[in-house]
C-alpha cells in the first residue's frame, strides 16, 4: 500500500516534471508561474479586445462558437491553426509593443493587444 | 421539385425593369421556394405554388444545371449533426428533378475544416448524382491552413491563379470566381487584381447577347457588411459585365437564399446543404442557426437553374430538402 502511494507520488511529481518542461518549450525565455492571459472567441469577437499586458505574458485564445476561428496578427508574426469548437492557441507577447490580429476565416474579426 | 402549398415569397414583384433605377429587392428567406425568371435582366418571380403551368411551358430550356452550396462536411455541431445526411438527401433531390441537370456547381465550403477525408466524403456522396459533372469554387473553409493548396489539388485544373476560369455551355458563359483568399484585416471577401485583369479579358470579346453566369462564394453584392456578406471588389468586376444583357450572379456563404435585381445582374445566393444562418442582423453573429430538427430541412436546399435559348431566360428555382 505504502508502495503503491509511492509510486503514485512519483508519477504525480514526474507529471508535474514534463508539464514544467513542455511549458518551457513552447514558451521560450519567458516562463514564469504566471497563468496564461484569456482571450475567449464567442460570437465572432475577441474579448476582451482590445487589452494591455506586460511584456512576458502569454494569451490563451478559446474558441467558444460553433464555427472554427484563427489566430493571425496582421503582419503573419503569429498564426494559429484553424481552432474548432473548445480549442485553444497560446502565445506568449516578449517584446513590448502593438500587435494587431484577425480571424483570416471571418476578417471582420479583428484584435488588439498592448504589450507594456 | 414537388410544389408545397406553405411555399411562399415575402416580395413578389412583376417587374418592368426598364430604366428602374437603384434597388429592387427580391427576397426569398430561407425555407422559403421562389421560381424566378428572368428576361433581358429583369427578373420576374412568383411563388411556387400555382405554378405548375408556367413551370412546364417557361421552364424547360436546352440547358438545366443545379447550385448546391455550402455542404460543410466535417461539421458535427447541433445545428446539424448529419451533414452527410443532408447532402444525401440534396442529392436525391436534384436525381428526383423533372429535367435531368446536366452540371452541378457548387459554390464553396465544401468541406468544415479542408481535412482530406472532408472532401473524400463529399465527392463519394456527389457519385450518385445523375449529373456528373461537377463545378466548384472554394469557400474559406475550403482554404484553411494550406492557403488552398489541397483545393488546388483536387479541383484546379484548368484553373487559373487561386482557382478561377470561365467555361461556355449552350451558349451560356460561366464564370467562376475565388473571392476567399488573401483576406485583409477588417475586410470583406476579395477577388484581387490578378483575377480582376483575368476577367476583363475573359469578357471582352464576347457579344453582349451571351448570357453569363458568374459564381463565387462570398456574395458579389454587399449583403450585410457587418457580417462579411460581401466582397471588397465585386464593383470591379460587376462593371465589366455592363455591356451584357443577361447576367446572374450565383453566391453561397450566407446559408439562406435571398434574390436582388440591379440593372441588367440577378443576385441569387442559395440555401447550404448542411445548416441555416440566422436574417442578416438577427442574432449576435452569423454562427449556425440551431432550429427544432423537424424543422430543419425546409431551411436547407438546392437550386435548379434552366436555360431557355432564343428567350434569353434563366429560370431559377429553389426548393428545400423536405
């Protein structure tokens, strides 16, 4: 028994381990233990939009509709897949300046973030 | 099509047509039949009940061919979650017409999401329709990731640039254009200068009693801007169509059928095959209308489109999947 909660333990720690790694991976330099900023994508808008974070931060885009959506800034700096429904896009914003986005599917959809 | 009593157009208009100046509106909504026809650019449209006379005599011409649109394979959401279903029962539909077609256009998004098995699935289903020949044009979900590529692929040949080119039938000059690639931030569908110069050229030395058919998948005209129903351009390239006598514009995308006169151009956009889109203005977004299932294939459809030489006539009918 104690043998069994022992390994669960490990495996929970190594868990936490490759969870650790994989954030450092795609996140680059800038991991910290900050949660990632929500964008959410419900009824053909971005919100909230526009916003303005520190420089460092990551936005996690949902897709809430029932039709898929991207991700794309305007000067293709960035591009997510198509996102069906309950999909999510991270980036994490490093440099401080203005970014400006848009849905290529739908481009009446348009965002902004604010990097400080 | 079978004539059903409950079919009915919310605007029926006779129209002169001659020097009519600005809009005259021809709106048939979804779930709605309208048997339209039009002559030297007027287009005349009835309901389809009582019909039966009329159709019979006006209608059968030397070229018959069917707009299906919008048949989204892939989507599994509760608006519909049998898009292979429907598509099916389109098909029965357009193999139960009185006159054969002798084409299929279809106008776009095709497939959900552009997946290889998305587009397997359609051209199995399009197997069984009597008309074999099918004519496409992408919608944007057709385009997803890949810039088109795999569109290409599949439907491009004899193609021109993103996918465009032009064929003659009986006389008839058909026009297909891409209006979904390259979009801008903030903009409406496109068309670009490329194909723009392609079609100036493509018309230019045809006489102007060829009755064109021009097809594209977001609408030629500006159906509602705030949505996206429209194309950045389409003034551009409608301009080139002045000389012409008789032109029909066919589009898709909006997933309802609405009709519009302009001068000599007859706008149609067609019912999808897979899921209705709420009236421009009446919801939140343009995101797929969930309707009670009993419901929801008198709000999905075909078109069938007749040709009647010499009377310089396309008859367009559109009929739901009931």
């Amino acid at each position: 028994m104690k043998r069994t909660v022992l390994t669960l333990g490990f495996a929970a720690l190594a868990i936490v381990a490759i969870m650790m790694a994989s954030r450092s991976r795609s996140f680059g330099a800038t991991v910290d233990d900050k949660p990632a900023t929500q964008v959410k994508i419900d009824n053909f808008v971005f919100s909230p939009n526009p916003i303005t974070v520190p420089a460092g931060t990551t936005i996690r885009w949902t897709n809430q509709d029932d039709i898929p959506h991207n991700v794309v800034s305007d000067d293709k700096s960035f591009k997510s897949k198509a996102l069906d429904t309950d999909e999510t896009f991270t980036y994490t914003f490093t440099k401080p300046g203005t970014y400006s986005y848009f849905c290529s599917i739908h481009p009446k959809m348009t965002g902004k973030i604010v990097v400080q | 099509m079978a004539d059903k009593s409950k079919d009915e157009i919310l605007h029926d208009h006779n129209h002169d047509g001659i020097d009519r100046r600005g809009f005259l509106k021809c709106m048939a909504w979804a779930g709605t039949g309208a048997f339209c026809v039009m002559q030297g650019g007027v287009l005349k449209s009835y309901s389809l009940s009582g019909l039966t006379g009329l159709k019979a005599k006006e209608i059968k011409g030397e070229l018959s061919f069917v707009q299906i649109s919008d048949s989204h394979m892939g989507f599994n959401k509760p608006a519909n979650t049998d898009v292979a279903g429907t598509l099916k029962a389109a098909i029965d539909k357009i193999n139960a017409l009185p006159t054969a077609p002798g084409f299929i256009l279809h106008t776009g998004d095709i497939t959900h999401l552009s997946k290889p098995e998305e587009f397997d699935g359609v051209d199995q289903l399009l197997k069984s329709a009597s008309a074999k020949d099918v004519f496409y044009v992408p919608g944007e979900h057709d385009v997803i990731g890949d810039d088109g590529k795999q569109y290409l692929e599949r439907y491009g040949k004899n193609t021109k640039g993103a996918g465009w080119y032009s064929f003659d039938q009986k006389g008839v000059h058909f026009i297909g254009l891409v209006n979904v690639m390259n979009l801008k931030a903030g903009g409406l569908g496109s068309l670009g200068n490329e194909q723009l110069e392609w079609m100036e050229n493509d018309v230019k030395h045809l006489s102007k009693s060829t009755p064109i058919v021009v097809f594209a998948h977001i609408p030629l005209w500006s159906v509602y801007p705030e949505w996206g129903w429209g194309t950045d351009d389409s003034a551009q390239a409608l301009g080139y169509l002045k000389k012409f006598g008789s032109v029909t514009v066919l589009n898709g995308h909006i997933h309802q059928t609405m009709q519009k006169v302009e001068g000599n151009v007859t706008f149609h956009t067609a019912a999808s095959t897979a899921f209705p889109q709420p009236k421009p203005g009446e919801a939140p977004s343009p995101g797929p209308m969930k309707v009670p299932a009993e419901q929801l294939r008198s709000l999905l459809g075909i078109r069938d489109v007749n040709y009647v030489q010499g009377k310089h006539a396309l008859g367009v009918t559109d009929s739901t999947l009931e």
